[in-house]
C-alpha cells in the first residue's frame, strides 16, 4: 500500500513537472542560410527556420519554405510564435498563424534580406535591412518603403521607445529618431559595423560588434564610443546577447571567435571555445528562462548550447548549417 | 526506320513553322532525334520524346519523377518545367496535370541571386501563374495568388528587357550562361499570351542572338566574356553557346554531342530542344551577320558590371568591350579590372580550327573575398570557401577565369596590349598564359612567343620573362614577375601571307618600355606602323590621339548599332537594316 502511494506520488510530480515545464519551456528557433552540401539550384538539404523546445535538444522541426538561404528571423513576443518572419534572398517569408500559412511579403523590388526588426509595442511595424538599404512597413509588409540606402548587417528597434532604431551597416552605425524615417550616423568611427545591441534595462548603453576592429561601447546611445578591449584577441565580431536577467553577463561571436563572456557588463571578456567543431559564431541567444542555458549558432556546424554560462558547448543539431539568427521566445 | 522518324519530326515541325528556314529545319530535326531517344529526367527530353510522338509513355513517367522529388526547386525548375509541361500538355494524362501544377505549390522555386537566376524564376513564375489564373494564395508555393505572381513576373520582366537593351546585361556574352537567357526567352515567347510580352521576348531573342552573331566564328563565342566555366574558356567549342549557334547560325558542321573533343561538360544540356519545338525564327539577317566573315572589322560594345552592393561607388559601372572578328580568328578584349566576380575571361584570341583547345590567352589569378563581397552579399570571410564549394576552382592559382583588379587592356584592330600591376602580398602573385599543346608551332624568338594553328598566327610579347609549365592540353607560361605587360599581334595567311612572313614582319614594330618600371607604361609601335601608348593608370593613346572608352557606343560595327540608354538596336547588312525599338516594342525593317 504503501508502495503503491509512493508510485503514485512519484508519477504524480513526474506529471506535473513534465506539464510545469512544458508551459514554461521557450521555444528556440534559427534560421539556417545554408549548409555544407549547398549548390544552388540543386536538390538542396533543408535551410530556412527551423525551431525546437529546449528538452528535445537536438530535434529540430522545419517550418515554412524550404531552400530559401535564410539569413534572419524574427518572432513577434507574445504571441506563442504565432507572427514570425523569416529574411532570405527570396524576400521576406511572414506567417501570420503560427507557421501553418507563409507569404513572401516582398516583391522584386526587394532581396538580399539580411537582418528584420520588430516594433515589440506594434506588431504592424516591420524593419528590414538588405544590400541596398533599410525598408520599413507598417502594415507587417504588405507594403514598403526604403529608408536608407546602403549594405545593412543588423537593424534594432530600442526596446523602450520603440521611435529609436539603430542599423549596423557597412558606411558605419546609424540612428534614427523617428521610427525609420530618417538616419544619422552615430558616434563610432568605424565604417564596416555588423551587428548592434542594446542592454535590457538600460537603454542608453549599447554594444556594437565590427568587421575586424573588435566590439565598442556606448553609454549615451551612440553619441560616443570606447573600443572594449580587455581580454579580446580576435577582431571580427557579427552577434553580441546580454543576458536578459543579469545584464552584466553579456556574450559575443564573430570569426574564429568561439565564445566570449563578459560578467562585467562588456568591459572585459573571456574566450570560451570548448566544445567547438567550428569556431565561427554568427548568432548567440540567451534562454530568458533558464539564464545558464546559452545558444550558439556556428558558421558550418550548426547549433551549439552551453548549461553553465558558456563554459562549455556542445552541439545540438543541425549539422553543418551555417546559423544565420536564434531567436528564442516563451 | 531512323528516315521515317526523321520525316515525321520534320512534318510535326512543320506545322508549326513561322517561316522558311531549311537549315534550322533540319537540324532541329536531327536535334529532336537524338534527345528523345535519351532516358534521363529532364525537362527537354519529355518535350522532345512527346513532341516527336518517339515515346508518350516514357516521357510521361519523367515527367512523373520530375515533379515527385520535392527536395528539388529553384529557378532551374521552375522555368523548365513549366516549359515541358506547356510543350507537352495536351498529350499528358489529367494525373500529370494536377502533380505539374502541385509543384507550384509544393515546391520552394528559389529566386536566386544573379541576372540568369532571376530570368529563369520569372519566366517560370510568369507562364505558371498565366496558366492558372485565379487561383488563390494557398495554392502557390510563395503565398501569393495567382494574379500578384504574374503582376510581379511580369514587372520584373519588363524591367529586366528594358535595362538589356539600354545599358546591357551584367552577364553579357557568356559562353556557358547564354543558355540560361535563350532557352527561358524562347518558352516565354512560345507561350505567353499577351502579344506585348510575346513580342518583347521574341526582341530579347533578335538581341541575345545578334549580341552573339557580332562575334560568332564558326560556332565560337569569340571576344571577352562576363561569365564562362574554365571547361569552356580553354576549349570554346565545347560551351553551351556552340549548342546554339549549331542550331540558329547553322555553324559548325559537326554536331557538338557527337564529338568527344567538343562535347559539352553536361551531355544532359538540351535546352535547345526547346528552341527546336518553338516557333521562334532567327532573322535572316542576324545569321548573315554570324557567318558573313568577307571582311574584318571592329566591333566595340558598352556593358555594365553586375549590382555592386558594396565596396564600391557605382552601382552599375559601365564595361567597355573591343572585338576585332576576321573569317580566320578573333582577339577581343574588356578593358580590364574587376567587371564581374568568379568567372571573367577578360581577353583571348580564338581562332576558326577543327581542333579543340583552339585560344590563347593570359590573366591573373585573382581571388579575394573582397571581390566577391563587391557582388555577394553573405560573409566576406567566407565567400571566397563558399563560391569555391559550387565553382571548385575559385581560388585555385591555375585556374582560368579570373577578374583582376592588376589586370588592363587596350586592343586596336589585331593588336593587344595587356599590362599587369600585382599587388605585394596577393595570394596568387603571377601571370598564366594558356597555350594549347596541338598548335602547329610554338618558338621563341627575339622576345617574341610566336605561334601558328593553321593559317593563323599568333604573337606574344612578355615585357617580362616567364616559364613554361607541360599541362595536359596544353602549355602554361606563368611568369611571377608582378609588373608585367603582355604585347600581343594576331595575322593569318589571308592578311600577312606566309608564317614567315609574318615573323619577319614583327621586326619592323618597336617597343619602348623605358617608362614601364616608373609609370607603368609603354609605347609600341606594331606592324602596321600605328604607335600605341598605354598606361596603367588608363591613358590609351593610337597615334597620339586618345582614345576615350566612353565614346564606345552600346553596339558599334558594321553590323550593329545603337547609342547607350536608347533602347533601340540596329542591325545592318547589304544595305538592309532592322531596328529593335524596346521603347515602343516595335521593329523596324
């Protein structure tokens, strides 16, 4: 009897955590441009966006058009995945339903996508930055507008006033003031900018990560920057993630990088790499959920994760997929 | 038997013959012969097996195939199976319709990133959105409906044929990629029903063709070229373009698939079996203009670079191309730099021959993932592992196709000078020059590599000294030298007698390179006695008159003209002339 109840009481939280972290549990999703065995035109294995919940670990599901090179996503917070955008040189692919119907919002007047920003207030605003510049829409891109010309990396939408937007592109780091309409370059010096992030709780401080002149910083929105140096040996960063719940503990990426952690906020860094097939990173993620848990998406050995804050990696999927974006979302 | 199926090819041909042409007709005949006795899946095989009658069933199971890999798509697909299916459906079973048209919705047809790419995915999206009007979003495999797909093909077609004929293709004059622009244009004009995209296309046709007649030697594509596979560039009879000119210009003689030497790299590449099925008619006068050779002219043609997206300041710089055509060879040129990324061929000399390897020519090996950064848009530090992984030989120092930013030319008449400036520290830091070993005669003499294949002869003239390197087909001179200059005179028997004669002649020229250490620079005067000054930096002077590459006209020579921007192409021979007027879609005559 007494057995009996144990079992029963046993299944019972065995059920119920199941259940708990079922509801708790993210989703991650990535964007995969390419992989190893790419030719174009040919029968390709699989790119676009796949996605996965963290317990599957290296399952990973395919959503949406198939061989389409994607280079960025987007998943609109909220809203169970239900609104997400996949940026490819196809055009911008949206799905409106969670995946089960996809459009490519974009005409031929658009291609080469490789960065989409959503206004997080405004499900109806949409950033996309290409080869040839930055568009905006306002109706979640039926239709466009070009706001900047240029070879854009990364467009963001500041996080608390959702009229700011920064864009890393290849003549330098931009703002805009009036949600896209027009852009000013910021402080920084350096032309070929990649990648540009801001902290989660402060929204003047920003990281931007270069094309072979390393990461600097920002603690006035962009008005001037500092090289951080400390600790860094390699000089081609294209991702830097805060960590969502402790800001002082910021990850960054780029060519041959493996992993660098800061626990200072940006200031100093330490390489991590082991684990690694391939040490070239282009997109990080931080769990929101589970802090220690840490996504790294490789140029060519497809996804890795770290339990323990970076410390460690291992791969988790997709072989040989170059990771364009993660974007994990509740 | 094989008189019978040939009869009966040439009466379903028949019936849907725009005009006389007993040429094409017979060689679309035997062209249809041979392919649908092929087995493999491909689009232009179950066109032809259907078309001919030789095989329904057979071609019906390819066709099933076809659409059942649902791994397969892009714009490769997308155009040619819509044109299979539009040259073969009234003969197919309903169960082949419907799976036709579920690829449309099934598959992901990849728009891709270059000019051919982009022809191919609309032109297929074009025709499949016509032949389903109507249908909505669900049912196409982007989410679109049907009328928003043929909008948006439609558009983007028209923009494509305006900017070809006003400032040029990006992937102009390509031996390998002329089948990708043809054989999309030939379904087009087949099978849309608005006159005004028929008629455009069937223009588009007249231009490609001329473009290419202009400069057609006996089934070669002779003069520079944007884009062209290394296979292709060390043997030019056997690029897709020979295909084509077999069938239109009715050159060469012998049939391409037949003769090992020349055979193309891909034996599976029938795309004209969809020019043998349409009723496109090459115009009279643009064969003339393929095949007349009585005298030799010069044939000079304004291109542009494909979208430079960055690391540059123009979008679309103009190329300058200079082609010198007589009935015995060609040396022709682009004026040099980095025009187009992977795959230029800036200059060569190829000449009328029965045997393969028939080109001479030098270059840089150049390869940096800045260059191709220019043109791409992923990651600059992986682009040039990228490209190699699809074009194998990118960065590879003996490859044979290569745009250099070290690399300038200047070409009057049968003259060439091409000059070399190689930056420390590049990762390939020579000159290759590629000579086949089947020539007739190679010698060195006075400085001078002369060489002759048949009635024609061929010198070259290194500023500096390289080395010979036996390859299979042929020699490689490779000289490491990083300032160098290559001074090169072409003649035949026709123009200079004998090859004695023609040696003796290169005495009478005089090279000046006492500049050339200091500026780059040098002056010659060459066998006809004019004085040729060139220099690095640009400055191209005959007889102390510069020459300004800007005054090119889009097409300037006996045969064609046209001024840049107009829209209008005109064609000439024997005092005839037909004008392409892209403005108002109309031709003149």
């Amino acid at each position: 009897m007494v057995i009996r109840s144990v079992i029963i009481a046993g299944l019972l939280t065995c059920l119920m955590v199941s259940l708990y972290g079922q509801t708790d549990e993210p989703t991650v999703y990535v964007s995969v441009f390419s992989t190893k065995l790419f030719v174009v035109g040919a029968a390709n294995p699989q790119t676009g966006m796949f996605f996965q919940k963290p317990s599957e670990d290296t399952v990973w599901h395919h959503t949406g058009a198939k061989n389409i090179r994607a280079n960025a996503l987007a998943v609109f917070p909220g809203v169970n995945g239900r609104i997400r955008y996949t940026a490819s040189g196809n055009g911008l692919h949206r799905t409106r339903d969670g995946g089960r119907s996809w459009k490519i919002t974009t005409g031929w007047r658009i291609t080469e996508i490789w960065a989409v920003a959503l206004d997080r207030t405004d499900s109806m605003n949409v950033f996309i930055g290409t080869a040839y510049g930055i568009y905006k829409s306002t109706d979640m891109g039926d239709t466009w507008k070009q706001v900047f010309t240029g070879f854009v990396s990364c467009v963001i939408v500041d996080r608390f006033d959702p009229s700011i937007l920064y864009a890393a592109t290849e003549i330098g780091l931009y703002k805009s003031t009036d949600r896209g309409e027009t852009w000013k370059r910021t402080g920084l010096s350096i032309d070929r900018t990649r990648t540009v992030t801001q902290h989660p709780k402060d929204p003047l401080t920003l990281l931007a990560g270069t094309e072979n002149h390393g990461i600097y910083a920002s603690s006035n929105g962009g008005k001037t920057w500092e090289k951080r140096e400390a600790g860094i040996d390699h000089a081609t960063f294209y991702t830097i993630a805060y960590d969502p719940r402790d800001p002082s503990i910021v990850y960054a990426g780029g060519y041959a990088t493996g992993v660098y952690r800061s626990t200072d906020g940006g200031t100093s860094w330490k390489r991590t790499c082991q684990g690694f097939e391939i040490e070239h990173i282009h997109s990080i993620a931080v769990d929101p959920v589970h802090p220690n848990r840490v996504y790294a998406g490789t140029m060519g050995a497809g996804v890795y994760r770290s339990d323990d804050k970076g410390e460690t990696w291992r791969a988790v999927g997709l072989p040989g997929a170059q990771v364009g974006r993660i974007v994990i979302e509740r | 038997m094989k008189l019978l199926l040939l009869a009966a090819v040439c009466f379903v041909l028949g019936s849907c013959t725009a005009q006389d042409d007993p040429v094409f007709d017979v060689r679309s005949s035997r062209l249809l012969e041979v392919v649908s006795a092929e087995n493999e899946v491909s689009p232009y095989v179950i066109a032809a097996k259907v078309r001919t009658g030789r095989d329904l069933a057979g071609a019906c199971l390819l066709l099933d195939s076809l659409t059942r890999d649902r791994a397969m798509g892009g714009m490769f697909y997308a155009y040619s199976l819509i044109g299979a299916y539009l040259f073969t459906r009234d003969a197919l079973p309903d169960s082949l319709h419907a799976k036709v048209r579920l690829a449309f919705r099934d598959r992901t047809m990849y728009r891709g990133d270059t000019e051919n790419h982009w022809v191919m995915y609309y032109t297929g999206l074009y025709l499949a959105a016509q032949t389903w009007p109507g249908e909505g979003r669900d049912t196409w495999f982007n989410g679109k409906s049907s009328e928003e797909n043929f909008q948006e093909a439609a558009e983007w077609l028209g923009h494509w044929m305006t900017t070809s004929a006003t400032i040029g293709q990006g992937e102009f004059d390509s031996p390998t990629y002329i089948t990708t622009f043809l054989t999309p244009m030939i379904v087009l004009h087949e099978f849309a029903e608005d006159p005004v995209m028929k008629k455009r296309a069937g223009m588009m046709l007249d231009l490609l063709f001329a473009d290419f007649a202009a400069e057609h030697l006996e089934g070669n594509y002779g003069g520079g070229h944007s884009r062209d596979y290394p296979e292709d560039i060390i043997n030019p009879l056997g690029a897709p373009s020979t295909m084509w000119a077999w069938l239109y210009f009715g050159k060469p003689e012998f049939e391409q698939w037949e003769e090992a030497r020349f055979r193309p790299r891909n034996r599976g590449g029938w795309e004209t079996a969809f020019g043998a099925l349409g009723s496109y008619r090459l115009p009279p006068m643009i064969r003339s203009i393929a095949t007349d050779r009585s005298e030799p002219y010069v044939h000079t043609e304004t291109k542009r670079v494909r979208n430079v997206i960055r690391l540059g300041t123009e979008k679309n710089p103009p190329v300058y191309k200079y082609t010198y055509v007589t009935s015995d060879y060609i040396l022709g040129s682009l004026h040099g730099g980095i025009l187009q990324p992977i795959q230029q061929h800036t200059w060569d000399v190829t000449f009328a021959s029965g045997r393969p390897n028939n080109t001479i020519f030098t270059l840089h090996p150049y390869a940096s993932g800045k260059e191709l950064a220019m043109f791409f848009p992923e990651e600059i530090k992986f682009l040039a592992d990228e490209v190699d992984r699809y074009h194998l030989v990118y960065t590879s120092p003996d490859k044979w196709n290569s745009s250099s930013p070290y690399e300038r030319t200047f070409q009057h008449r049968n003259t060439l000078i091409v000059l070399y400036n190689i930056k420390e520290g590049e990762m390939h830091p020579h000159i290759d020059g590629f000579f086949p070993k089947n020539l007739d005669e190679r010698m060195e003499s006075a400085g001078w590599i002369l060489c002759r294949a048949g009635k024609v002869y061929v010198a070259l003239h290194p500023v500096r000294r390289g080395q010979w390197i036996e390859e299979t087909v042929n020699w490689r001179w490779r000289s490491h030298q990083l300032k160098n200059g290559v001074i090169v005179e072409v003649g035949s028997e026709r123009e200079d007698g004998s090859w004695e004669a023609f040696r003796t002649s290169l005495a009478t020229t005089r090279l000046d390179t006492s500049a050339f250490n200091t500026t780059l620079s040098l002056s010659y005067r060459n066998r006809q006695g004019v004085d040729l000054r060139f220099s690095f930096d640009g400055t191209r002077m005959v007889n102390g008159k510069e020459i300004h590459l800007t005054d090119y006209g889009f097409f300037e020579g006996p045969f064609l003209q046209s001024e840049r921007g107009s829209g209008r192409i005109t064609m000439r021979y024997k005092g005839r002339s037909r004008t392409l007027d892209f403005n108002t879609t109309e031709i003149m005559e």
